[in-house]
C-alpha cells in the first residue's frame, strides 16, 4: 500500500522569499511521485512529475523537486514566490500500470507581500 | 493530452434523491477513476472505472452508494445515491493515458455538489 504524508498544512511566506514545501511517501514498490497545484474554485493542475531518471525535476511556474529514494522524500522548492503562487499544492504517489493516484492532505501556500 | 469534460459542474440537490455526474474524454485513455474532494481536504479514490465491468472500490466506499459505468474508452458516469448533506463535496473524473514513464493522469474539473 502506498501513502504521501505532507509534513505542512499551512505555509505562509513573504513575497519573493523562497519557499519548501515538503512530502514524504510510502511505498513497497517503485513510484511515481507529482505536485498538483489547486487555486480557489478551480480545478487541478500538474506542477510537475517524477517518473525515471534525473531525480531533479523542474515544472512550470518556477518549481523544481528533488526526489530522493533513501529518505523517501519529494520536496516541492520555489526560490522566490510570488502572491499568485497563493494556493493548495497536493503531493501524490502512484504506482504499477493501474496508474491509481493517492493524494497526500494537502499544504496550503499563503504568500504575502 | 486529453480533455475531460464533466457534467454538471455544480449541483444543489435535496436529501434522499440521487445524482449522476458525467465524465467524458475526447480521446482514448486506459484508466478512469472517480474521487471526492470534501470542504477543505484532499483528494480521496472512490473507486477505479473499469470498461465492461463493476468499478473497482476502496475502502470506505460501496456500489450500491456510489454505482459506476463506464461503458467504453472514453465515457463513464458516477451516482451519489440517497444524498445526504454529507455527501456535500466535490467529486473529480480523472483519466490516465499510455504506459510507463509516458503515461500522463488528467483531471475534470469537478462537479461541485450540495446536498440540502
């Protein structure tokens, strides 16, 4: 069984200060980790993804993640934020060819100016 | 990539009757899934949309209360049965196509359901 633990539920940041959002995970088999970005009254909307290879992983928006097997961690890292990044931002896992996509609680991103 | 379209976006609906959300994809996609999002939380699996055959359901989460079809490659339907007001969340269809490192997850946009 697989799981994502988001070790933040709220994280309130200066503008243009850089920000961390982390994410551990569980799993008995390889994954794939993702970000997903959720603004108010909106759908989701994929950051970025790690499926194999370069264990940095750069997306849109300016993130990156980095994941790193042996602490089983997927940290989501932004180095200067702006008032539109102010949303909730999932951490998931998946694994296998069912493709089924567990989704960690949530942290929710408040960047002031 | 692929488009889901889900239908109703938003519903208000009376305690005891039932709903049924549509998911439509303009393209072929391997796997479908349904999920529930409630006030303030994340994303929870209801159960895997399987072409020809019952969902497949997690833990927590029964047919009779939450009957699934998905009678080909691109469309399947999801029903909240006898609602109650604790059944007020938003509910997601989401896609996966291809395989291995190219496979890529999409998501509706949601239906939004209020149950009074």
């Amino acid at each position: 069984a697989q799981s994502v633990t988001q070790l933040d539920s709220q994280v309130p940041v200066f503008e243009e200060a850089p920000v961390e959002l982390r994410c551990n995970y569980s799993s008995s088999v390889s994954v794939y980790l993702f970000w997903y970005v959720q603004y108010p009254n909106q759908g989701l909307q994929l950051l970025l993804k790690y499926l194999s290879g370069s264990t940095l992983v750069k997306g849109i928006n300016g993130f990156e993640a980095e994941f790193n097997k042996s602490q089983t961690s997927f940290h989501l890292r932004k180095p200067s934020v702006h008032i539109s990044d102010t949303a909730e931002y999932f951490c998931a896992v998946s694994s296998g060819g069912g493709f089924k996509t567990i989704f960690g609680a949530g942290t929710r991103l408040f960047v002031k100016a | 990539s692929a488009v889901i379209s889900q239908k109703p976006s938003r519903d208000i609906c009376q305690r005891g009757t039932s709903l049924t959300i549509q998911c439509q994809v303009d393209s072929q996609v391997t796997m479908m899934f349904w999920y529930r999002q409630q006030p303030g939380q994340s994303l929870t699996l209801i159960a895997t949309a399987n072409q020809g055959s019952e969902a497949t359901y997690e833990s927590g989460f029964v047919i009779d209360k939450f009957p699934i079809s998905r009678p080909n490659l691109t469309f399947s339907t999801l029903t909240v049965s006898n609602m109650s007001p604790e059944d007020s969340s938003i509910y997601l269809c989401s896609a996966v196509q291809g395989a291995g490192v190219n496979t890529e997850a999409f998501f509706g946009q949601g239906t939004r359901l209020t149950v009074v």
